[in-house]
C-alpha cells in the first residue's frame, strides 16, 4: 500500500497544498488534472526528485520520504520515455538491473521473461531510434518494471502513441501491470483513458486534491465546481434552494423551479444559495404526445434551438432557457434526424433528476 499524508510543496509560486491518497495493494490509480494542476510535480515528489516541505510518503509501509530516489524502489516511466539512444533495445531494459550488478545469466533470466510478457522479444536486438511509438512505449515499461518495484508511476504514458493503437495497447499494458501485482499512479489529463484504466481515480486542479472515488462516482457526481468545470461541464449555475423535502430540494433558478435530488452527505437550509450542474447528456428531447418517464416528469421545460455542432458520433446543441440562460445538451447524432431539429427550432426538454448535481 502506499500512503501520501499531509504533503506540501512550494516551487515559485505554485503549491502542492495538504495532499493525502492511500493507494491499494495491485491497484491502478489514475490521477487526473488540467495542464499545471501539479500531477507530475507530485511524481517527483513521490520519487524523491523534489525534496517535500513537509508531510509522509510511505511505500509498503516503509517511510520513504527522506529516502534518495535510488533508495525508494519506485519504477518511473516518463512521458518522454528517455530511452538512452546509444544502447539497443536489451541493453536498454537490462539498464537497471546492470546498476544493481545483477549476474549476466540473472539478467538474461529477468529480460526474457518480461519481454515475453509484453510481446517484444523481437525488438531486443534493435536500436532505439528504430522503433514506433508503441515499441518504443513498451521497452521504456520493461525497463521500469525489470526491477520488479514497489510501486509505478506513469507520467502521460499515452501522450504520443497514435490514436488508432492507443486503446489496445493501454488495456494490454495495464494486463500485465495488473499480473505484477503492484500498485500504479498513472497521470493524465485525458478524462477518457482514466475512465476506461482506473480502479480509482483522484482529481488535482491548483495543487489540490479535490475529489477521488470509482470512475462511476466521480465522473457522474462532481463534488465542486472545479471538477465539474474540468470534467467538461457547461451547465453551471447559481440557484436557491426554496424547499426541502425527504429526498429532493427545489431551487430557485432564473425564476423557473428546478426539481434536485439531495446529496447525502451536504446539509440543506432553506433560502441559502448554492451552486449546482446539470449533466449536457442529462438533458433529453421530450416528444409530444408521448409518454415520460418518472425521472423527467418534475423538470420540463420549453426552449429554443439556439446553436448546433456535430462530432463524429455526438452533436452538442445550445439551447436557450427563458431570459437568455443557455443549457448545452449533448446526444447522439441519430437524434438530431429523429426529431428533426434545426436553428431556431422550439423543442419542449426533460431534466433528467440525476443528472443535477448540487454543490
């Protein structure tokens, strides 16, 4: 297991503030957050490149925190990869273990196994420069497990590899991570390949952590409106809340009344303003003459089609809400045919209940 507790970290004028995560035996974490929000600046932390201002780290429950970076036991993949250009592929993943003045026949043993395992013992005799970005992503993962660590850590590992690959090579990578049976803190910005990877995920905007759970809970319950902002969500607004019933609370928005079911773990007052979101997807086409659903039935609305923008699978509409307060919706394309919708087009909409999250 490895604990973060209380870690501070001061460069210039960004920090790491009060950061805390518990990271499972065999788990695979992956921390998510904006450009400049400090994932890899905590990596480093973690590794011991950055000396900490103050706080724990432990590794197996071994304090590491003023251990050298040699000393900790921690396999580093870098975005970068930094494979060395003058050595070829074997000599690249046997690196580590060489240091270590591992025996030859030891060495060779480690090598073919791992090599094995991530289908590459073709490339063993090739040269770095040689190699796609996929190869080149696999021997630099060979080179940081060779060692067999305590603990990995995967800074971006998907950035450069092409968009065609990507998928199956990051389930086939995160496989075998998973038969090594050792934890993983995988960084990135890309909200899908954290969905699709993580056992769990944290969320870090401005050095903080602000919210970490199952994908499920984190993606579809935003705690804050920063993570709301980052997980792409439009639909932010200011209401009050004007009454309060077992399950749900009514808030004040735009002079319209708004439906929300609570949040078990805030406390609610009558008359205090809050913020809250509404999912783009959340937000459904409600036919005429057609029956609807229970979850939609308290939160219908008449708007008008204000803007259209197709995606390869999904159109983003705009849609105006009373007094000019535009709602972004989000549906797949074959939508848009069924219901025949156009610019300036008035459409009756449903508010999916779960799909509001207050804050």
């Amino acid at each position: 297991m490895i604990k973060i507790h209380n870690l501070n970290f001061d460069v210039g004028k960004f920090q790491l503030r009060n950061v805390s995560l518990e990271i499972l035996d065999n788990e695979y974490f992956v921390l998510l957050g904006p450009s400049g929000s400090g994932k890899t600046t905590l990596l480093k932390c973690i590794l011991g490149i950055h000396k900490i201002v103050s706080g724990k780290i432990f590794v197996n429950e071994q304090e590491v925190t003023n251990l050298h970076t040699e000393n900790r036991n921690i396999g580093f993949l870098p975005q970068n990869f930094l494979l060395f250009p003058n050595m070829n592929v074997f000599n690249n993943i046997a690196y580590g273990l060489k240091i270590k003045n591992k025996s030859k026949e030891f060495i060779i043993s480690e090598i073919k196994k791992i090599v094995n395992d991530l289908k590459i013992s073709h490339l063993l005799n090739r040269q770095i420069f040689s190699l796609s970005g996929g190869e080149t992503q696999k021997v630099a993962l060979a080179r940081a497990i060779i060692t067999n660590p305590n603990l990995l850590l995967l800074d971006e590992p998907y950035s450069s590899i092409d968009e065609n690959y990507k998928t199956d090579i990051c389930f086939e990578i995160k496989d075998n991570l998973k038969k090594l049976n050792i934890p993983v803190i995988h960084i990135t910005h890309n909200l899908d390949e954290a969905y699709a990877l993580a056992d769990r995920v944290g969320i870090i905007i401005n050095g903080i952590i602000n919210q970490v759970g199952f994908p499920k809970e984190v993606f579809n319950f935003p705690t804050n409106e920063n993570v709301a902002k980052f997980l792409g969500i439009k639909n932010i607004f200011d209401g009050e809340i004007v009454e309060i019933f077992n399950n749900d609370i009514v808030l004040n928005f735009n002079n319209i009344k708004i439906v929300v079911n609570k949040n078990k773990d805030k406390n609610y007052i009558k008359n205090k303003k809050i913020k809250f979101c509404i999912k783009p997807e959340s937000i459904k086409i409600i036919k005429p003459n057609e029956p609807v659903r229970d979850e939609l039935k308290e939160n219908i609305f008449d708007t008008k089609i204000v803007e259209i923008n197709f995606y390869s699978d999904t159109c983003i509409m705009k849609i105006d809400l009373f007094n000019d307060k535009i709602l972004t919706m989000k549906f797949p394309i074959y939508i848009f045919t069924r219901y025949n919708l156009s610019i300036g087009k008035k459409i009756k909409i449903g508010l999916w209940k779960t799909g509001i999250i207050s804050f």
